[in-house]
C-alpha cells in the first residue's frame, strides 16, 4: 500500500493542536471543516509517499515529523485560519 505519510503528520498536528490550544477553541471540528483543514494544509506540504509495514511507519514518523516540523506547524495553522473564516458550511 501506497501513503502519503503527511497525512499522519498533518492530522497529529492538527490534532494536538485543536485539542491543547486555546486560541482555537471555539472553531468549528465538524467532519467537512477537518477534512478542509487537512487538505488546505497538505496541499502546501511537499508529500512523502511510503511503503511500508505498520511498526515501521511509527519507527520513521518520529525523524520525519522532527524534520518538518516548523512547515507542518505552519501550514496547518494557516489552514486553520483559513477555514475558519471561509467554512463550507452554515
């Protein structure tokens, strides 16, 4: 199986994020909101496609996220922003 391993990088970010920072509290977590988040932020991350088992997924996860970490922390917060202000919902 083919991943895009941003994917997990994203999401944990993104997740750690909603849940530990007060400054976004009160923005909207529904499904579509997320998955707009996700998507806006990883379309401005360069993709890191692996093949791999699980227990070596987790093992390579912990070098990639220190890697890019000031991009992710970037993007996703920009994404954050963004979506916040332009939901695709009521």
């Amino acid at each position: 199986m083919v991943v895009n391993y941003m994917e997990e990088i994203v999401k944990n970010y993104l997740n750690q994020t909603l849940k530990n920072d007060p400054t976004y509290a009160s923005i909207c977590t529904c499904d579509q909101c997320i998955d707009d988040i996700m998507a806006k932020a990883l379309n401005n991350i360069k993709p890191y496609y692996i093949t791999t088992k699980t227990g070596e997924v987790y093992a390579e996860y912990s070098s990639l996220a220190n890697q890019n970490h000031a991009e992710v922390i970037a993007e996703v917060i920009k994404a954050i922003e963004f979506v916040s202000n332009h939901k695709n919902h009521e």
